[in-house]
C-alpha cells in the first residue's frame, strides 16, 4: 500500500533525505531515538519506499529484537547506576 508512485532515482533522493534528517535529529538529540527511528521508517513506508512485505521480513527476524533488547537492558543498567 503505497499513497505515492516515485520513480526510482526519486526514491533513491527521498531514502537519502530521510537517512540524513535521522543523522541530524540523533545528534541533536532533542528527540528520543527510538521516536526519530520510528518516524523514519513511518515515513519511508508511507512513501513506498519501503516495501510492507520486505518491513515485515525483518520484523519477523529475532535479529532486531534481540538487539532491541539489548538496548532496553542498557538503558537499565544505565538508570541503576549499574
């Protein structure tokens, strides 16, 4: 489900465009990073972009979880003093 139809060198700009203004909002850090991510591949869906079916062959993967977790445990031990 795509709501627009770009060739693929506007694709290409878009994914480029999308990965730079994630670069400068994870820098700046004035939003958490999981929202920025979020947004990001929101974003790159809704443009098609990204396929649902190829987003939802990595979400099917443990890979992403697992370091997911990770990150959840982290930011534990962080907050524990840990």
């Amino acid at each position: 489900m795509t709501f627009f139809e770009l060739t693929q060198t506007q694709s290409a700009i878009a994914a480029l465009l999308t990965v730079l203004g994630m670069f400068v909002l994870f820098v700046r850090e004035s939003y958490p990073t999981e929202v920025v991510a979020i947004a990001g591949v929101a974003f790159l869906l809704v443009l098609g972009v990204l396929p649902y079916d190829n987003a939802l062959a990595v979400l099917s993967n443990p890979a992403p979880w697992t370091i997911a977790a990770m990150f959840i445990v982290m930011g534990a031990l962080v907050r524990t003093g840990a």
